[in-house]
C-alpha cells in the first residue's frame, strides 16, 4: 500500500523527546492476557508502530520470531542502545531491517510491509498503533494488518475512547463501534476488558473521561 504517514510529525515528536506514549515496562495488559495468544502456540508475532517498546524484550522471552515495525529510526536507535544490543542492519527498500537473535525491528513505513517483505504471523500486538492512525487510514491499516495474519492467529488489540471534541489526538479515540466495524467480517473480535483509565497526562490536554478497551480478534 501506498499511503503517506506524517513522518514529520512522528519524527518531531521522538526528537524533541514528546513520546509520552512510551512506557518503561512491559505494558500490563500484555502481562494479563498475553495467555490468549500463547493458546496458539505462535512462531512470529508482530508489533506494529513499536517505538522503543519495552513489550519488545518481553515478547521476545515467549516467541521465537519477534518483528517490530517502526517509522522513525532513532526509535529504534535508542531501543538498541537502552537494551545494549548491538543489532545486525541491513538497509534495504522499503525497510531498513535491524535484528538480534529473533527480534528484528524494520524501520520504515508500516503501509509498506506485506507478504513479500515478512512472511505471515500467528500473533499481533497493537497496543499504541491502531490509535495512532488518522481515520482516513484505519480501514487500509487494518486490511494490511490482518493480511499479514494467517487463518487462526490472533490479534491483542488495546483501543483508547474518549470526546474527541475535546482532544484531537494522538493517540485518537477509536470507539468500540469503530472497531468492530474494522474487523467483524475479518474474523471473531472479543471485548476483553474496558477500563476508566484517564491519566493526568490526558486530564491536562482536557479530557474529562477515558476509557481503555483490550480486544481479542481472530482471524477467519
């Protein structure tokens, strides 16, 4: 797929070091639910619009193949360098591929990555990217997303919803009506969790409520 991503505005945001998103643990819904992906027994999983997480490390314990896709290099130049790990790289188009071990992270467009770049995973982990997406780009992001997907893997998916009258994002509030209209005819999708999650950081930008919803969605 061919669709522009505001790389500026991401690339601005990792330089001057405006990545509230960023957690210095693995992200807590993974930690409770990661027991519905491990049901299938996967061989790859993919993080999509990674960062620098530490979700990462952690995936990397439980799953052979670990790929993480990231548009701003010195996302993935500080992952490395927090982990001191010094990665293998290999500049190619469209990605510029950086791994160690099992854990590779392709820096570069996610709208460019299909089968012929990776082959198809048995596991996703969305937690910051679906939300990162403009509306425009939802239903191309989720078609590339689930067609990296193989019959029976599954996607861990984790959605914010708030007013958006009040806030423009990132992260965008993505409904659960939304989602569901993303992905029913892709496959099963299972509410896991919703959860009151406003955090100061959201109350300042002038959010009143915010609700944190985890997915489950399988594929056909």
């Amino acid at each position: 797929m061919d669709q522009k991503y505001d790389f500026d505005g991401w690339s601005s945001r990792w330089d001057e070091d405006r990545i509230g998103f960023h957690v210095s643990k693995p992200n807590p819904f993974l930690l409770q639910y990661w027991q519905h992906l491990d049901e299938i027994k996967p061989k790859r999983c993919l993080v999509p619009l990674c960062g620098k997480s530490l979700d990462l490390v952690w995936l990397s314990e439980k799953v052979e193949t670990v790929i993480g896709v990231e548009l701003v290099e010195k996302a993935v130049l500080d992952f490395f360098r927090e982990q001191q790990i010094s990665p293998d790289i290999q500049k190619n188009s469209p990605f510029n591929a950086y791994s160690h071990q099992g854990l590779k992270i392709l820096q570069g467009n996610f709208f460019d990555l299909n089968l012929e770049v990776e082959d198809s995973f048995q596991a996703v982990f969305d937690r910051a990217s679906l939300v990162a997406i403009p509306e425009e780009l939802r239903p191309d992001y989720v078609q590339g997303l689930t067609d990296l997907m193989g019959p029976g893997s599954r996607l861990l998916l984790i959605c914010v919803d708030y007013d958006p009258s009040k806030m423009s994002g990132p992260p965008y509030s993505v409904s659960q009506n939304e989602v569901e209209n993303l992905f029913s005819k892709k496959g099963t999708l299972e509410v896991l969790e919703t959860r009151n999650n406003l955090e100061d950081r959201m109350r300042e930008r002038g959010l009143e409520w915010l609700n944190e919803s985890v997915y489950l969605f399988e594929k056909n």
